[in-house]
C-alpha cells in the first residue's frame, strides 16, 4: 500500500465564498434552533460512581472538584435545574409553541422521569448527550465506544425509542468519529465549525454534521467573560439574529443554534431575556424554529451526499493523472504537489491551483524555465498542424487563433521569432482572459521587458493558465 505524505485532517476551508442555500421549508430565511440541556443527575458525584463532584457550568464561583466527597451546593444547584428550571422553561416554549431539542445525558434521564415525559408530551426531539456529564478527553478509545453504546442502549429503555441525534460536548479527538462509527446517528453536533449543515466522510459512512454553539449559550452566565444579566443575553441574542436574518434576505439563509441549561437560564433573572428573544422573533414571519432532528431530515432530503474523488486522498499516480497536464507536458509539477501537506482546503480547484503552484515555485529556475520552453507557439506551426494538447487547442480556439487570416498568421509567426530570440522561450499568455488584439499588444508590451522581468511575468501567465484549467474540471 503507497505511504502518503503528511495530510492535514482539519477542514478549514468548509462551504467556502459560497454557501449552498438550505431552501428552508415555507422560504424562511434564517433557521432559529433552541437546544435544551437535560444534565441534572448525570454529572460528576460520588453518588454515581465518580471519583469527585462537579465543577462545571454552575453559579458557584470558582468551583473546583471535591474528590471523595458530595458537594452538596453543586447537587443543590443541578437539582434546582431538574425541580425548577426545566418547568419554567418548559411552560415558555409549550406556550410559545417552539418545539426544542433535549441533549438528555442518558443517566439524567433515567433519574427524571416526569420531565421526560413532559418533553415527550411536548413533541421535543430528545437527542442523546452521552452517558454520563463527564469529560471524554482523556477515555480510552475502547472505553469511550462502551459509553456511547451505553448511553444508546440506556437512553433507548428510558424515552422509548433510540436517540437521533448527539451531542457529547466534554467530548475527546475521537468522539464524532465513534459516534459516527456506531452508525444510527442522523446528526452529530460535536462541531462549533459552521453556520450550516454538513457531511462529513467517515470511513464508509456519509454522517450529517450539525453544529453547535458555545457563544449563543447560556453557559455564558457560568464563564468569565460572560453574561451578568438576561438583558445582555438578549441583546447578544438579538444581534446575532438580525445580522443572519439579514444574510438570509440577501439570498444566503443560515441556522442559528441557541445553548440552553436549566440551571442557569431557568433561574428567573436569566429568562427574561430568553423571553425577550422569543417575542423579538416572533415578529417575523419568515423565521423557521425545529428541532434539529427536523434540520437533519430537511437537509438529508434537500442536499443529500454525494461522494467525488477528493485530491489530497488520490494515491500519487491518480494525482499526476488527473493533474499532470495542468501544466504544459510537466507532470513533475503534480508530482511535487502531491507531496505537500495537503489537507481538505485542498480538494477544491482553488486549492489543487494552489498547491500546484506552490510546487511550480518552488522548484529550480531551470525547471520553471522547461515549463516555459514546453508551452507552444500562439499560433504557430504545431496549431497548423493540429499537434496542441487539447488544452492548449481549447485556449487558443477562444481567442480565435484557429481562424486566422494569412496576414495575421504572418504578424503572430514574426511575433514569435522575435519574443524566443531575445527570451528563449515561447510567448506565453492566458488566451482565455484575451482577444486577438489584447493579445498582440502584450505582445508588443512584454518584448520590452528584461529577461528577469519576462520570466516572472511567463511564470505568472503559466499560472493563470493553470488557474483557468483547474476551473473548468469538475471539482
């Protein structure tokens, strides 16, 4: 089996300029999502079997974790989410009728079972957040794929039915891969990458990726720099709102998760500005509120996969034969590039043309100038003779150097003998941003230049040729 050279794994590149429109039912220009965390009773305590308490995302400040020993303010607070905040938040959006997403920690859900029942009451998608509340990082990978079939199997005999949808959230390296791996999952949310859907490749399997948010979060009122007050949460809220709802109205519709916690936006103070949000979108009559589960069956069926050939995956040889002619009979170019850190950012035209031309420049003036040398007379004999590559053919064929008259191939061929006289290679130029008299007063232009000057200037031109090629491939 052929070694690879290093490849980058992280996508940096995603939708790029241009996003695909999600087409969101009733032509809703911005897709407004409240997630509800469900973890009462699945975090860190010595009750459960854990070596100390919690100390994340409570109004204690400061909080560390008390190893051996119950804190009973952390409990306290997590059981004020569970008897207080869920049925405030609870009577909020059943009165709004916004249906939300539960991420239900699957042993929090086996020790509420009243507030299930009212989110099932409710149509809210429960969606399963693990096993246990508890940090994923440093799990074995064996013992990470336990808890995720655990939690599947727990969560399955508590609702009734086997969760959708996933969010670990203190998740490790390996976790959206496990989970995609277990195989029933329609989304995964363990991603704060994008403002839209996504497919995500792994191994044979085509898993949506819907991401999350960690800054249109309640958790904020829990971290420094956070939220004081539920007005700032709104405002936060709002703002966000409205800068994609104008996106949306300008023909790009996006998603907008919002991260809830009983504990923390179920406290009075901190839902009125939950409840301010609500009424503000509530405005607009072009503004979609599902469940996520209703994204991922929206999105499956409007922009299904479709697996292509991806070039930083290509073995060498299918690399050189895809672009090897890129650059005028120079494979060595693709075989140069082939051997750079390429990565995801690099499977898209734009990013084969970067890599090629990273390898182009980096090699050998002498090198660089036999690329020069290989690229053929405008309209010189080989045209005449129908012996271009059918690259060069195409080119040349839209400026119309193919159907030129006597005089003006007469013009070109004198043209050509003077330019490879004084520089030594042929007069070079991307055909495809010219015309036939653009093109002779470069010509005229670049016979002027010094030799240094007219090689950077044919290099550059080599690439625009090679920019224009990539483009018209199906990337």
């Amino acid at each position: 089996m052929q070694d690879f050279p290093p490849r980058y794994v992280r996508n940096m590149q995603g939708y790029g300029a241009e996003a695909p429109d999600p087409l969101w039912p009733e032509g809703a220009t911005v897709a407004v999502q409240f997630v509800l965390n469900y973890e009462e009773g699945g975090e860190n305590s010595i009750l459960h079997g854990d070596e100390a308490s919690e100390a994340f995302l409570s109004d204690i400040a400061g909080a560390t974790m008390w190893k051996g020993q119950r804190h009973w303010n952390m409990e306290s607070i997590y059981e004020y989410g569970a008897r207080a905040g869920f049925w405030r938040l609870h009577r909020l959006f059943t009165g709004a009728e916004i249906p939300v997403t539960i991420y239900g920690v699957a042993t929090a859900l086996a020790r509420s079972p009243e507030q299930v029942a009212a989110m099932q009451e409710a149509g809210w998608e429960i969606a399963s957040h693990g096993l246990k509340w508890v940090e994923h990082k440093d799990m074995p990978e064996e013992e990470e794929r336990a808890a995720i079939a655990e939690a599947v199997r727990l969560h399955e005999n508590v609702t009734g039915e086997r969760p959708r949808g996933w969010y670990t959230g203190r998740c490790s390296a390996n976790t959206v891969r496990l989970v995609a791996e277990e195989g029933g999952f329609d989304y995964i949310s363990d991603t704060y990458d994008d403002d839209l859907p996504y497919w995500l490749e792994v191994g044979e399997r085509d898993q949506l990726i819907i991401p999350y948010t960690l800054e249109a979060n309640d958790m904020r009122f829990a971290t420094a720099p956070g939220y004081i007050t539920g007005e700032q949460f709104f405002v936060y809220l709002r703002d966000a709102f409205d800068v994609l709802h104008a996106e949306g109205k300008a023909g790009r519709p996006k998603m907008m998760s919002i991260g809830l916690h009983c504990r923390l936006i179920g406290r009075p103070g901190k839902i009125a500005g939950l409840k301010r949000f609500i009424d503000y979108i509530r405005r607009f009559d072009d503004v979609w509120t599902p469940r996520r589960i209703d994204i991922a069956r929206h999105w499956a069926q409007v922009h299904p996969h479709s697996r292509k050939p991806r070039p930083s995956q290509m073995s060498r040889d299918d690399y050189v034969r895809a672009f090897g002619g890129i650059f005028e009979h120079s494979p060595w170019v693709a075989e140069r590039a082939w051997e750079l850190e390429l990565g995801p950012a690099h499977d898209s035209w734009i990013g084969t043309h970067s890599a090629l031309c990273r390898a182009f420049r980096a090699a050998p003036e002498a090198d660089r100038r036999a690329v020069l040398e290989a690229h053929p007379d405008l309209a010189g004999k080989l045209a005449q003779a129908r012996r271009l590559t059918a690259e060069s053919a195409a080119e040349q064929a839209s400026a119309g150097l193919d159907a030129l008259t006597d005089e003006e191939r007469a013009t070109f061929e004198r043209l050509n003998a003077e330019y490879t006289g004084k520089f030594g290679f042929p007069f070079i130029i991307a055909v495809k941003d010219n015309t036939k008299a653009t093109i002779l007063d470069a010509f005229h232009a670049r016979l002027e230049n010094a030799p240094e000057e007219e090689f950077r200037t044919a290099c550059r031109q080599v690439e625009r040729i090679a920019w224009h090629r990539l483009k018209d491939m199906d990337l």
